[in-house]
C-alpha cells in the first residue's frame, strides 16, 4: 500500500469516483481513493439511476448537464428523454413558473399539453393530466457500470484505488492541518483528504473533529414485471409525476418505480454501522402503499402487474436537502462532498468536477454557495433536530412546496426572549435556521405558528391573505414607526490582538475605523465574487462585533475562521447570537420614540447615522447601532437578553402611543426594494462582484490586500458589462412575483429577477435584475414571464424612495 499521495478521498461510491476521476482530469495522478468494501456498495449500489438535466437552479442545472454529457461521453448513458407532468392545477402553474426559470437560465423548454405527453408515453393515461414539459437528453444509467465503469477511467489516468481497506483515522497537525489518513491497512501521508463516505460521512468527519448533520433517511423503489399486452419498449422515456410522488424508468419491459413519502423513515442518526453496506434492508411494503397507488393512478394497468423486489436503502441527506461541498474550519486540508442522496448520479458527475476544481485552483467554476459545507449553525449539533428538519425536506422533494410554506416539524427549536410578548399580539411565526421569527401580525387573532399556509385554495399562486396587514405594517414604518424583534440576526465577537489584521483580509471595506463607527462590508473570494453581505461594528480598541442574517451564521463565521493567521495573533472568536436580543426601532418617530424611554442623548448630532453607542432604555444598558434595513430613521437595539423584555415593554407602550405598528419579516422586501437594499443569495451571489451589485461604494481598494482585491483591480480597469438593476412590473396591482422569472427585451431572454415584492408606498411590483450596461437606462421598456405570460415593465431608477437618503440621515 503506498504510504503517501497528494490527496486522499474516502468512499467507492459514485461521488467518491468522481471526485477522483476529475481530479486526475486536472493533473493530480498521486491520488488515493479507499472504500472498506468493494465500489458501489454503498447508496450508489441501490440507486433507481434516472438523470435529468432539469431544475431552476443555475449552479444544479449545470452541474447535472455536465453529468449527463460526461456519462453520454464515457458510453455509461442511454439516452430516452424524460417527462415531467402536472397532475395538478396548482403543479401546473409551478410548472410554468419552472419553465420561465428555466429558460432564465439557459435551458430551453416548452410546456406540452396532456395530449402531447401521452403520445410520447402512450401507457400513461391523460386523467388528471394538465401538462408537461420533455427533455429529450434525460435519460438513465446502470448505477453500478457507471460507477466501476468511470473509475476504470480514472485508474487509466494513473490513479490508485483500494477496496477493502477502511479509514480509522484522520491525523491533524498541531496548528489543524491535515497531515496523515489513517486506514487499517496502514497510513498514508497527505495534506488533502476528501470525505465521500457517503452514509459514514459523519464518522469521517468525527476523525477530525467536524460536525456533519447528515441524517439516513430510507428510500425505497420498486421492480414490477411487464404486464401482458402492456410491454415498454426500452427507448420509453423516464417519468416523473410529483402530485403522485413517482418516478419511473422502463426495465425489461417493466418498470423501476419509486417515490418520496410523505413521513419519511430516519434510522441511525447516531452513526451508521461500519459494517453494513452491499446490502438493503428490509423493505417496508406500507410505507410504499401511498407510492404504487400514484404509480396506478397514472398507469392503471400496474395493477395487474407482479413484483419482482423492493427494495429499502437509506441514504444521506441534509437539513436543506443540499449537498455539502468545500472545505470546513478547524481542519485545513479536509473536503467534504457529502449529502448527495437527492442529487445521486445527476449530481455526482458536476459535482466532482467543480470540487476539483476547488481543490486544485482555488475556486469552483460555480456558485457554490448553498453548498457550502460548513454552512451549517450549531443548531444542527441536535441530532434529533437535524433529523426532523432533513425528513421534512425529503417529504417535500417532489409533494408541491409552495413558496411561501414554512417548515412544520421540529418547532419550536429556538425562541427570542420577547417572544411571549409577540405572541400576546397575535403574532404569525414563520422559521430560520431553527428561529421563531414574527412573519406579521394580526391583531385581536390568536398566534401560530404559519406552516403549508400556501397551500390553502384561496391563496396558492394568488394574493397573500395578509396583504392588507402588510400594507398597515408598511405604512407604519414609512409614516410613524415600525417596531420589529430582530433577535435572531447572527451575532459574532471577534476579539484580540490579530482581530484587526483578519477582518482587513476577508472585508472589502476598511475596519479600521474608530470605536462606535458601524461598517457595511462584504466577504469576497480570490474571484472578487460576494460570499457575505453584513455590518460589522468596532466597539473597542480589540473587539468588533459581526451581524450578519439568520440564515447565515455558520457560515459566515465559518469564513472568518478559515481564513485566521496565526501570524496575525491571538484572536477569539464567539458567536453571541443567542446572548443578545436585537429590537429594531424604524419610522419618522423612532428618534421621538427612543427619546421618550431613555436618558441619553438620541440626536443626529450626537449619533449620527451609521455608528453605535451604549445608551439606557428603560434603566437597562443597550447597544444602539443607528442602521436601517427599511430606508428609514432608526435604531437596532441590542440587550443582553435577561433584559430584553422590560426594554421591548418600553418601547411598545411608548410606539403604540405615537401610532407605531409591530411588523414582521415579511414587510421587510417591499420596504428595502423600495430602497434599493440588496438581499445576500438573491440580488448578489459569488458570481458577482460589488462593482456589478451595486455595492462599490463598499470597497476600499487602498486600504491594502484583502481576499479579492487583485481581481477588482482587474475589474475595476476592464470596466462594467452588466450590472443590478431595479426594475417596475404591471401596474398598481399586485403580481405574484417569486424570483428567477425570465426578463425578456425585444422577445429575447436577458435575464432573471432576483428579489422581488410589492412596494406600497410606490404601489408598484419591484425586482432586480442583472442587465447589460446598455440596458441599464431607467425608463427602458422589458418583459417579465409570469406563469406563461408576458407582463410589461420597465428598468426603474436604482432608489425608487428618497434616493437622496434624507430620511435615514435625518
């Protein structure tokens, strides 16, 4: 056994093949991968092996392209075509809104009517069929040819592949860095190992003191013998049907179906046994009642059919049913590609490619971001909690997830400390990252908790039931005051002598800055692509404070320590964000407001916009920071959350007396569009840079090097091609506007919303949208695609309320 290698990777599946495979493509031939059993053993074994290039996503779309033509190329793919139905009217319009994201991202298909669809599969019956799109490069694969079959490519390159020998250990060096895979066969010297373990990712991890929330889940599929007289010819197209919850691909003149069910089955979240694999488990023929009876409803023959097995795999999954990709903090040289199991061979091919990428240059070729492997907080430490959270996203994979559901299982996980108050005023909590957070308020009603809330007949694709309390908490903030809980915003300490020299490397914007000044900053990669959009505060001479959003804490705390020098000197990082309540004061009156409940000085003169200081609210000591997300005059509010309570009771009784509303997180999008605020994900991701989003008025390019500053320069001297802009849709009426729709100039796509809501104080449906700079002129007229149709807009002036910034600067 060689005792030393550039890279390691871990687990025979497909994934792990992959990884390897790619890597030698770009020249690393000293590469090692080890599985403790034979290739294809693991989920790879027991995988349906359906593929399609088909999804809204821009980064999943293309990554499952690229598996499709590099099977195609390895002569491991066969080619039907695959179909995609709505069995729904509800499925039906997403599947419009799909087919408008789709062609916002290159991928051109068109809906067929049911007669359409059934011609291309004549065994399917047309009853409660109302359309479908076709892809006719879709098709399937042998999930075991593919995998050996592609490692036989990869051992042609010069790599080394042993089965049979397990990992035991990963040795770390003293200051974190991978210096040793440790297997029961021996060790072998390296300084990068990959973890495609698969099910037994989380152990492999654990040997390097990484947390992984993946979670086996059972999935289960079906074999059923052709039916007599109802034989598929093998070039029948691969079906998918997710009102029935089915997949399908022809086999022998029969068929392999499978589904997601709706109460999912998690086992072993504790660790999966080392010594299962090759094997499945015992199948669950009631689990898949609900399944085969979808399966009849659309191909009534199969109910003469007989089965030939099923069979019950787990597989590994995470909350968000994303995979997990990249590197994590705490063990430099340790790269996980893990969480696959949604993503299986469609996945596994792009993928491995663009973590090779990440390896060996630097950076992916795609946004990665919603992969990021160590995105997850130190909620998803809870077993339990991971679990729940990743059942609840695998019963929704194919059952219809309207856009503005909200998960149900596992909550309430984390609360704010004014969260009983909240409810007192009936208020309706939505979910993040594990938060109660207010969603709005419907005053004189009893809380909840809002769960499938779209799904009711007299919402779905329609107007939100609580526009008009949106119009009132929208008012509010514009008009007098909007008092808003804010507490689960991420929250990190940075301390100590080398706090100063880290955030200058990972921030564009410059934080040497005197105590109380608050800076708007983002993170960048070595590309000059955004991969963080916060505030960051100096609050002593050693000591800064992070806010970032709810959603982002892992990761963006992550960041900060994978990009720690021990050259620059001690520094402490702790995230606070369950220490401190964050109470946002925001209106015409919040000066009046604060004034009326503290004995400090509140005026412009003595806190002017963008800095923070301690003053006394209620007798208590709080953190103001004199910043708005709203575009308005106001304050976030951070206590220490013994003390939160008696400070919001002030703040309330004194808002209510001067006409103020309590809001929620939904108010929030038609405010800050109004405004022109961006929204980290959506209107700026790592395939942009400040300059195009707007946000060049952030970077400090004299300040010295940080982490993206050579490729500003560059482009910086190249000049603007494209660039966010803000864009009016219809009239005064509202549009359900989601995000992704294609934006159309002279019949042609030019783009795609990004952010997008209703603006009531304008009374206009607001978006962004990346244009051409030739395009970027308020008043150009510009199509957006709603559910099939063309709606009329137009590009807007950036800032559509006081652009001049007098209100927030008052």
């Amino acid at each position: 056994m060689k005792d030393q290698a550039r890279a390691v990777v871990v687990g025979g599946g497909i994934m792990g093949v992959s990884v390897t495979y790619h890597l030698a493509r770009l020249g690393w031939r000293d590469v090692v991968l080890i599985e403790k059993k034979d290739l294809a053993t693991g989920e790879s074994a027991f995988a349906a092996g359906l593929v399609t290039q088909f999804h809204t996503s821009p980064t999943l779309m293309q990554i499952r392209k690229y598996s499709i033509e590099l099977f195609s190329e390895l002569q491991l793919f066969h080619h039907v075509g695959s179909l995609r139905l709505a069995s729904t009217p509800a499925q039906f319009k997403e599947l419009q809104r799909n087919i408008s994201q789709a062609r916002a991202i290159g991928l051109e298909v068109e809906m067929l009517t049911a007669a359409e669809a059934v011609r291309l599969f004549p065994a399917m019956t047309d009853r409660e069929l109302y359309g479908a799109i076709y892809l006719p490069r879709d098709g399937h694969l042998d999930p075991y040819g593919a995998t050996t079959g592609l490692a036989q490519h990869a051992r042609a390159l010069g790599v080394t592949i042993y089965t049979g020998t397990r990992l035991t250990g990963i040795r770390l060096s003293p200051r974190g860095e991978v210096t040793h895979a440790v297997t029961d066969q021996g060790a072998i010297r390296t300084e990068v190992v990959v973890n495609a373990a698969g099910l037994w990712g989380p152990q492999v991890a654990a040997f390097a003191g990484v947390h992984l929330p993946t979670t086996p889940v059972d999935h289960q599929h079906i074999a059923l013998k052709a039916v007599p007289g109802h034989e598929l010819p093998h070039e029948t197209p691969c079906l998918r049907d997710p009102d029935n919850l089915i997949y399908l691909r022809e086999e022998q003149g029969g068929l392999v179906i499978g589904g997601y069910e709706l109460n999912p089955n998690a086992r072993w979240i504790d660790g999966v046994p080392w010594e299962h694999g090759g094997q499945a488990l015992a199948p669950d023929f009631e689990r898949f009642d609900p399944i085969l009876e979808g399966a009849i409803r659309r191909l009534p023959f199969l109910e003469r059919a007989e089965v030939v097995s099923l069979v019950c795999h787990p597989g590994a999954y995470t909350p968000d049913s994303r995979p997990m990709l990249g590197p994590v903090p705490g063990a430099r040289g340790l790269w996980m590609a893990a969480g696959l199991s949604l993503n299986g061979f469609g996945g596994a091919g792009g993928m491995g490619k663009v973590l090779a990428e990440w390896i060996v240059e630097g950076e992916p070729s795609l946004d990665l971001f919603s992969f990021h492997a160590w995105r997850f907080g130190r909620a998803y430490a809870d077993p339990f909690y991971a679990a729940e959270r990743t059942r609840e996203g695998v019963k929704y994979y194919y059952y219809l997830r309207f856009p503005h559901d909200e998960n149900e299982w596992a909550r309430p996980r984390r609360v704010s400390p004014v969260h009983y108050r909240l409810q007192e005023l009936g208020a309706v909590f939505g979910e993040k990252n594990g938060w109660e957070r207010v969603n709005y308020v419907q005053p004189g009603s009893a809380w909840r908790r809002a769960g499938a809330d779209q799904r009711a007949p007299e919402w779905q694709w329609g107007r939100p039931p609580y526009f008009e309390r949106l119009r009132q908490e929208h008012t509010a903030v514009r008009e007098r005051l909007g008092l808003f809980d804010m507490s689960s915003f991420g929250k990190v300490d940075v301390r100590g002598p080398g706090a100063l020299a880290l955030l200058q490397r990972v921030a564009d914007n410059d934080l040497d800055v005197p105590v109380g000044k608050v800076v708007y900053t983002q993170f960048l990669n070595t590309r000059g692509g955004v991969v963080a959009d916060l505030t960051i505060t100096r609050l002593a001479a050693d000591h800064w404070r992070v806010v970032t959003g709810s959603a982002f804490i892992g990761h963006d705390l992550g960041w900060i320590q994978m990009h720690a020098d021990p050259a620059d000197g001690p520094v402490e990082l702790r995230d606070v964000t369950e220490d401190y309540a964050c109470l946002g004061v925001w209106g015409p009156k919040a000066r009046e407001v604060l004034a009326s409940v503290s004995d400090s000085d509140v005026s412009n003169a003595a806190h002017p916009y963008m800095t923070a200081r301690t003053i006394r609210v209620a007798g208590f000591e709080v953190l103001a920071q004199r910043v708005t997300y709203v575009g308005e005059l106001g304050w976030e509010l951070y206590v220490v959350r013994e003390r939160a309570l008696p400070v919001w009771d002030a703040l309330y009784a004194a808002g209510v007396a001067a006409g103020g509303e309590v809001g929620g997180y939904k108010v929030l999008d038609g405010l800050r569009l109004e405004k022109g605020y961006r929204y980290y994900g959506m209107d700026m991701t790592v395939l942009e840079t400040p300059y195009e989003a707007g946000l060049g008025f952030c970077v400090r390019l004299n300040k010295g090097e940080f982490i993206g500053r050579q490729a500003l320069l560059r482009a910086k001297a190249a000049g603007l091609r494209r660039r966010l802009c803000t864009l009016t849709i219809g009239g005064e009426d509202y549009l359900p506007l989601y995000g992704g729709e294609a934006v159309l100039r002279e019949g042609q796509v030019v783009g795609r919303l990004r952010s997008a809501g209703y603006g009531f104080t304008v009374r206009r449906n607001i978006a962004y949208s990346y244009l051409p700079n030739e395009w970027a002129t308020p008043g150009l007229e510009i199509e957006v695609e709603v559910f099939g149709e063309r709606v009329a807009g137009q590009v807007a002036p950036d800032v559509l309320h006081d652009p001049k910034g007098e209100r927030l600067n008052a």
